[in-house]
C-alpha cells in the first residue's frame, strides 16, 4: 500500500497538520466535527494524516478501511461539508447593510413656517426592522418612520434634512436632501462652469483640476424673478469681480478649493452652488 507524501501528516505520535482548505474552512467556525452526523471526519491513521476527510479527497480513494474495520462513507462526508458550508452562508446572510434608495420630498421649496412631506425609501436584505432618525439645519421634524414632515424656520435659506436608517444590529444608513424655504419660487442656479486661458485646467469626477497660483474664470448661470445679486466665497486663493463671473487665483500650495456662488433674487430670496477646485503642482502628468 502506498504511503502518503509527509506534506498531508506528521510523523506518528506527532499532532497533524490539516491539508485540505474545505476543513481549515470549518475549523474556522468552532465545530466539532468529530461528532457531526455521527460520522467521525477526524481520526488517526495509519498514514498520520490526521484527516480522514481531507485523505479521501486528496487521494481519490472510495469507502476503504483505515483504521480497524472502519469505514468513511465519502459521498455523506461531503454532504456534511456542503451542509457547514451552506450554514455558513446562511449566517453571513444576516450581516448586510441597510440600502437608502431614494430620499424625496413633495416640492424642492416651500415658504418659511409652512411644511414639506419627506420620504426616505430604504429596504434591508436580512428582512430586519428599520427605524429612522431625522433631523434638519434648520426648522423642525414632525413625525417619526420613513415619512416625515419638514416645518421650515422663519428665514429664507436652504437647509439639510438627514436620516439615519438602523437596521437594529448597528448597521446604519444615512441620507441627505436640501430644501428652500422661500417667500416665492426661488433662485434656480443651472451650473457653474470654471474656463482657462491655458492648458492647467482638468475636469474630475469631483470638479476641476488646477494649478499653483494660475488664473481661472468662474460663470454662474442662474435665472430667477427680477434682478440677480451674487455674492462670492472661497476657502482659499483670491476673487476678484463681481456679477455671474469672476475671476480666481489659485493659492501657491496643493489643497482642496471650494468656491461658492449664493445667488439672491429681487425679493430676498436666496441659494447656493459650490465647486470643488483640487490645486495641484503644473507638472506634465497632471495635465498631460
């Protein structure tokens, strides 16, 4: 009969090592799998493998006797490990996070001290119970679950309304939507386009890509009722100009630039627009 290759076992009297990775798989969930189905998978042989199972399938052999008369149906063997396996899954399957797919509210304004309805559509695979916190910049929540109301402040502006989704476990889910208390349809900012007189300009997934210190034209375009004010902001570099367009000048470091157009109608009535400026050195793999 022939011997099997050292690499399955350790000499006799010598504890053995586990070869096969289906079993260093079930090892990993603390079960005794001396005992499962009343088959014993862990036996001492006279090859001192140590694994019965695993020498069955290495080898390929087929209900032989390996120690004393005893037998290992393969075929139940391997419907054990294809039950752990399956246990396994299962028991993984109620680890996934809550998904928000879709947080909406009945109208994007509505005027101050006057409500929204909000809802947040968020679904969980392991069929846990969901429950939401909200909460908002500005005025108040009314309500509890997945639908809400939104009572804007007394001041005209926008605000943040968020949602945390807990599926019960310590997985959580968050959401966020922006809405405008407005004395009246407000401001409508289509886009804010960034333009270059030479070639270190980049659009990102994010924004732009720009250079140390170079110059850049920034257009708001906006509509509104009666005449549009705009008032300009930056968290580094310098403005300058005033209107739908300005003039930026990129900082002498690398960092992260949000410059943000606040656009007011005739009436008071007001709302934002940022864009992520991402300054970089002037090198040729940045810009090509």
């Amino acid at each position: 009969m022939a011997r099997l290759p050292k690499s399955y076992g350790e000499q006799a009297g010598g504890s053995a090592a586990i070869s096969c990775p289906l079993l260093r798989l079930l090892r990993l969930t603390k079960v005794n799998l001396t005992t499962i189905g009343g088959v014993s998978l862990l036996l001492t042989n006279q090859y001192n493998s140590g694994n019965i199972l695993c020498d069955a399938l290495d080898t390929g052999l087929n209900e032989r006797s390996f120690m004393e008369g005893k037998r290992i149906n393969i075929k139940r063997c391997l419907v054990i490990v294809a039950a752990t396996v399956l246990l396994l899954a299962s028991s993984c399957q109620g680890m996934r996070w809550p998904v928000i797919t879709s947080l909406e509210a009945e109208a994007p304004w509505t005027a101050p001290l006057s409500s929204l309805q909000v809802t947040c559509n968020a679904s969980d695979l392991d069929g846990d119970a969901l429950s939401y916190n909200w909460s908002a910049s500005g005025g108040n929540i009314a309500g509890t679950g997945a639908t809400v109301n939104w009572i804007a402040p007394g001041e005209v502006g926008m605000y943040d309304i968020s949602v945390v989704v807990d599926d019960g476990t310590g997985r959580k889910a968050t959401g966020s939507i922006v809405l405008i208390a407005s004395n009246g349809p407000p401001p409508t900012i289509e886009n804010m386009i960034v333009t270059a007189a030479h070639k270190y300009l980049k659009e990102t997934a994010t924004g732009y890509k720009v250079a140390k210190t170079y110059e850049y034209n920034i257009a708001c375009n906006a509509s509104g009722n009666g005449t549009l004010s705009y008032n300009w902001s930056c968290t580094g570099g310098n403005i300058s100009g005033g209107g739908s367009n300005i003039t930026w000048t990129a900082p002498n470091t690398v960092c992260d630039v949000i410059v943000t157009a606040k656009v007011f109608d005739g009436v008071g009535n007001w709302v934002k627009k940022s864009v992520v400026l991402k300054v970089v050195s002037c090198t040729p793999c940045e810009f090509g």
